[in-house]
C-alpha cells in the first residue's frame, strides 16, 4: 500500500462515516445506537483507519474492542468492500492489538463468519488461532463463528536472516 494511512480513535463526528461502512460491509449491520454506545463505555475502543486522498482523510476501516481486565475482545471488523485487499483491515487490526499489547493483555479473542475465508486468513496471518464454533451464531443467517484467539505471551518472533 503507497498511500498515506492513519489510524486514531473514533469520536461522534465520525458516525455518519462508520455507519456508511457498517451498512455496505455486512447484511446485518449494527444499528447506530450500537456503535453510539461504544463511544460511551470507558473499556470500548473504536479504532479508525484513514486514508489521505485528494487532500482529505477519508475513512477506509475501522475496527471496536473492549479492554476488560488482561483481555481484549474483538466485537466488530469491517473495511470498506471497494478498499478490500489493500491490506487497510490488516493495519487497523495490527493497530488493535498494539493497543491490547498496551493494555498488557494475555489474548484477544473473537469471532468471525465460518465462511468468511478472507478474514479467517488474514486473522491467522496476524497470529490468531481457531480454539471453537459457535454454531448458528449470526441472527440474519444462523451461520456459525468460528472462536479465534491471539495469545499476546506465545507470538513467535523470528529474526531475518
């Protein structure tokens, strides 16, 4: 990616924008007062990435977590779908768990749609591991999640050669 990209946090003037996403990403998307909730919990995090264009940052992902105790739980991933495979979700989720690493966190858990293969291997590319299924999981479709862990002590660091 060659673009100009940032990452910081969410605040109620970026509504409109998330929303926008939200709606286009998924068939059953959060509801407004979902995300306007988030804003208000001091545990949850909404993570923002932008992207600079034509001179003005325009939102391209975002990614919402909780923090709670010495974990971090992924509740929602979504990228706008005409800026996929840019690899803009992949940094806005390397932005989530360095906030996790932060927070001195032991894992970061969540779930992900079983047949949603791209994010399935891009969050195993981040290090994440399949431990379960939630089965019939999603209200709209009843498909199962499958339950994906990071372990922030056991992430193998290999040195260039």
């Amino acid at each position: 990616m060659s673009a100009e990209l940032r990452i910081r946090r969410m605040g109620h003037e970026d509504l409109p924008a998330v929303m926008e996403i939200e709606r286009v990403a998924f068939s059953n998307p959060w509801s407004t007062e979902m995300v306007k909730k988030e804003l208000t919990q001091e545990w949850s995090t909404v993570l923002l990435a932008e992207e600079l264009t034509a001179g003005s940052w325009q939102l391209r992902a975002f990614s919402i977590f909780w923090l709670v105790h010495d974990e971090q739980h992924v509740l929602n991933v979504a990228t706008d779908p005409s800026q996929r495979r840019r690899g803009i979700g992949r940094r806005v989720m390397e932005a989530t768990l360095e906030v996790g690493r932060q927070h001195h966190c032991r894992i970061s858990t969540l779930e992900v749609r079983r047949g949603n293969t791209a994010a399935t291997e891009m969050y195993r590319a981040l290090g994440f591991r399949a431990v379960g299924m939630r089965p019939n999981y999603y209200a709209d479709d009843r498909e199962d999640a499958v339950v994906m862990v990071y372990d922030f002590g056991n992430v193998a660091v290999v040195d260039a050669p």
